[in-house]
C-alpha cells in the first residue's frame, strides 16, 4: 500500500514537472511569436498596397491574442502549483515560468530600488536639515 502511494506521489510530481516545463516552453514560443508578429505585419504592410489601418488593427488583435495566451498559460501553471501548495508537495516559493534567473535579479533591482529610496530619504532630510539651519542663522 506504501509503494502504492508512493508511486502515485512519484507519478503526480513527474507529471506537475512535465506541465510545468511545457509551459515554460509555451512561454518562450509565446514571447517569440509576440516579437515576430509585429515585424511580419510591418513588412507585409510595406511590401502589399493594402491600407495600413488593416494591418495596424490586425497586428494590435493578434498581440492582445497572444497576450491573453501568455496569461493563460501563467494562471494554470499558478493555479497547479497552488493545488500543490495546499497538498504539502510544494513550498511556499514554488517555481516560476520565467526562470529562476530573472527572478534572482528581479529581487535584486528590488533591493537596488528600496536603497535608492532610502537614500534619497536620506538626502532630503540633510536638505531639510540644511534649510533650518540656514533659516536659523538668517534669524541672528
């Protein structure tokens, strides 16, 4: 009964592994095809004597198309792995389409950008500071 359960543990983590990695492809074909398509459109517009409108209205269609994908496929990746998160299989982080690169440096422009505001913090009120202290001095 053991190995039974751990079998199908085995099987469902293989399969949560096997959706989430073709998602992540389904994603990177997406983000080519959201830059390819605007150049196709812009070439063909240039190369046919057709009106410009129909080739602008069709390339905006196609990129909310693609769009509306990517989020597609996003949500049921999250929406897996909350189901995880809720059966214990999963830690709280998970894992995201994106790769975890660009979310380690996501985090890092975070951290670079709460630095920043702290400094500018910082720096105001030196300004602050200063404008008192020449108002007082001004008052002698």
């Amino acid at each position: 009964m053991a190995t039974n359960n751990q079998e199908l543990y085995e099987k469902f983590i293989g399969l949560q592994r096997e959706v989430h990695l073709k998602n992540q492809k389904k994603i990177r074909v997406g983000l080519k095809i959201n830059i390819l398509l605007p150049l196709i459109f812009l070439v063909i517009s240039f190369v046919t004597e057709r009106s410009k409108l129909v080739f602008l209205v069709l390339w905006i269609v196609s990129l909310f198309g693609i769009a509306f994908y990517l989020l597609y496929v996003e949500y049921m990746d999250f929406k897996i792995q909350e189901q995880l998160k809720e059966l214990g299989i999963l830690d709280n982080k998970g894992q995201s389409l994106i790769g975890d690169e660009v979310v380690k440096n996501l985090d890092d422009i975070s951290q670079a950008g709460s630095e920043m505001v702290r400094g500018f913090e910082d720096i105001r009120k030196g300004i602050k500071t200063d404008i008192r202290n020449m108002g007082d001095k001004l008052k002698k």
